[in-house]
C-alpha cells in the first residue's frame, strides 16, 4: 500500500483537481481513487485541512440528467417545502430547526402582522 503525495493549500501540480473543481468543468472521479491530498496548516495545534485531489485525465463527464432524474428531484424539493402541520407549499425550504413553516411556527406573530 503506497502512501498519497501530499501537497500543500495552493502548491498542487497541474492534472489534479478536487472534486468541486472536477464539477466546475463538468467532470466527475468516475471510480477512480484519490490520487493525492493537500493540506492546509492551520494555527494552535489544530490538524491541518486536507483536501482530496482526483487525476484529471481520468476523469469522466458528469453523467446528464434525464427525464426520471428531473422528477425525483423536483419530489425531493417538493417535499423539503411542503409544511407537515398545514401540508401547504411554503415556498421555500422548511427549515429543519423548525420542523414546519414560519406560519405555523409563530401563528401569533402572523396575525399581528
């Protein structure tokens, strides 16, 4: 088992590339295993911020949307806005931390207002 180079925050020969930056140019890994890592030196004794690095030229085009694809995702998003109390589209995205819309977390304040 052979170790990853390691590359520090900004030093990274060209060919590599995150998985963010293989996004950006409509690429994704395809299978393929991380090929380095970078690493960010932060200050205090922390553990540094590592980021994988990913060959370009093994990288795959991002596989394209179809039709199926499309209506989950517009099932997931339609789900993530649709209030569990009034089962209303709210939106927007219920935010988790209140677990239904803003309406139907604060009634008293939507009738002041």
């Amino acid at each position: 088992m052979s170790t990853l180079p390691v590359f520090r925050w900004h030093l990274a020969p060209d060919g590599y590339a995150t998985r963010r930056q293989l996004r950006a140019r409509d690429l994704r890994p395809g299978g393929q295993d991380v090929a380095a890592q970078l690493e960010r030196p932060r200050r205090r004794g922390r553990p540094p911020l590592v980021a994988y690095l990913y060959r370009v030229d093994l990288a795959k085009p991002v596989r394209p949307m179809t039709a199926g694809r499309w209506r989950a995702h517009a099932a997931m998003m339609r789900a993530r806005r649709t209030c569990p109390e009034c089962h209303r589209d709210a939106g927007y995205v219920i935010p988790p931390t209140l677990g239904m819309c803003v309406t139907c977390a604060y009634p008293e304040e939507q009738r002041a207002a």
